[in-house]
C-alpha cells in the first residue's frame, strides 16, 4: 500500500517532459484542475458544512500545472492518485481507452479518521480536458454520531489552458 498526501484529488497530470507524447490522448501543455467533493451521505442523511467530519471540509481547491495528463498506463496514474490522496489505498482493477477509464480498489484511514471505504473511479478523457468521479463507498466513525455508512463523491475536473 502506498502512502496519499490529500484525500480528494486523482488528479493524473505526470511531470513535464520535453515534448508531448503523441501515443496519450491529453495533450502536453498548462491545465488547469479543480477539486470538489460533490456529497457525502451518512446513514440516509446527506451532510454538508458543519455536519461533515473537521477532515472533509476544505477539499475545494484549484491549481494550474504545466503537464501531460497520464492515463494509458496504470502505474503514471496510480503514482499521480498516491501523490494526492492521503489514506492508505491499493488499486485493484484499472482500464483504459482513448476517451475514458475505470478503477476500482480500496482505502484505510482516508482523511485520518476511522473510514476503510472501497474506491470506485470512472473518467471521461479528451485531449484537451478531463473529467473524473471518484465514488468512496464504506463505514467510517462519524464523531457525535458513531459508526456509519458514509458515501463519498469527490470530482476532479481539468481543462487545457494554453501552452507552457
């Protein structure tokens, strides 16, 4: 298992090499992402604001890289997802074709709390911009609360900017 360093992101943009690669679909150049969790169900309650746990609240971020988005092999991917994450995650399946992929596998102590969910990940893949939704499925400890079935659906969205 591989040790994350941000609970939301599976943001897959590889370093900078000299040109772009004509066999990956993105294409080389500066991107700009964003990261947002979309909702999280605890129970058959959905939660939001002060009700979600001091871990989940600030995920909403934006950067601007210069990259080459990495999708065709497992390894780019996986190794950009672990610079992201922070918890203890394994990936189980990984496919991918010329305009989407999909992931599954498995997380320990995402976000620092008691929350041991199973991953699933689906994503669109164009040359000039991405789409992924990742989906956290599992138990977690809910503080005031207790031990819940916690539903988590994070995004992670880049668009091509321009050139580097």
């Amino acid at each position: 298992m591989r040790n994350f360093a941000l609970l939301l992101v599976a943001m897959t943009l590889a370093s900078c090499s000299a040109a772009d690669d004509p066999d990956n679909v993105p294409i080389k150049g500066l991107w700009e992402s964003e990261y947002r969790i979309s909702s999280i169900r605890a129970g058959h309650e959905y939660m939001s604001g002060n009700e979600l746990p001091a871990a989940f609240r600030n995920f909403r971020r934006t950067e601007r890289v210069c990259a080459e988005p990495r999708f065709a092999e497992k390894d780019a991917f996986f190794d950009d997802f672990a610079a992201h994450m922070k918890g203890q995650c394994e990936m189980t399946d990984y496919n991918v074709t010329t305009t989407s992929m999909t992931a599954t596998g498995y997380c320990k102590n995402v976000a620092d709390i008691d929350y041991d969910p199973t991953l699933r990940v689906r994503g669109d893949i164009g040359p000039e911009n991405f789409k992924m939704v990742l989906t956290f499925d599992g138990a977690a400890t809910i503080p005031g609360a207790g031990r819940r079935a916690v539903e988590m659906i994070a995004v992670a969205e880049a668009t091509r900017v321009g050139d580097c």
